[in-house]
C-alpha cells in the first residue's frame, strides 16, 4: 500500500467534491473527493450500478443541495459519510472508498 499526498484541504470547496487521477505501479486510479467541513472522503469515481463515472462535468458529482453524491448517469444519491447508495438502481450498494486522512491542511490517500 501507498501514501500519496492528493491534494489540500482548501483545494475542494467545503460542500464541493473535486476529480483526480492518481497513477501507482503504471495503473491509474480516477477518484473523486468530497469536502464536508474540514473532513474529506475519497472514492473510486465509479458507480457501482454499472461501472460509468460519477461526475460530469469533471470533477463535479454534488447534487443540488451539497448534500449528497450524485451519479450524473443514472441519478443515483449516494451519502458522503459512507458512500452508500441511499435512492437509484444501486439502492444500498457502496462506492468504493479509499483510507483517506487529513494532517494539517493535506490530505492523503494509501491506495
């Protein structure tokens, strides 16, 4: 397992959820990442419903209200806490989340 620093804090809007591409032993992992106060959660961007990414555009798979993950393809809601699908074709499955901790204003990742 690696650590990997992502990214700051500061760079995901509290409320918003921003895209990376991380590359580890030449296999390139494409994540999504939600902010919530100074907490930060980081997932496969994959839906669990049939594989499609999550954000579009780029980077953004929030839903109206901040509130919870959206898939842009089938409208899935999944909650940000724990990634599970709580309205859509996936009811109660979960995004794939990735151990994510915050030390000062960096986060990282061990993927």
């Amino acid at each position: 397992m690696s650590r990997i620093e992502l990214c700051a804090v500061t760079d995901i809007a509290d409320g918003g959820s921003a895209g990376f591409q991380v590359t580890e032993d030449d296999v390139s992992h494409d994540l999504i990442a939600v902010r919530k106060g100074a907490a930060v959660y980081v997932y496969r961007n994959s839906c669990p419903h049939q594989g499609d990414m999550l954000d579009y555009p780029a980077g953004q798979c929030m839903d109206d209200t901040k509130t919870h993950i959206l898939c842009a393809v089938h409208m899935a809601l999944f909650r940000v806490e724990d990634g599970e699908c709580i309205d859509g074709p996936c009811f109660g499955e979960h995004l794939a989340a990735i151990d994510t901790t915050v030390e000062g204003d960096a986060v990282f990742i061990d993927l």
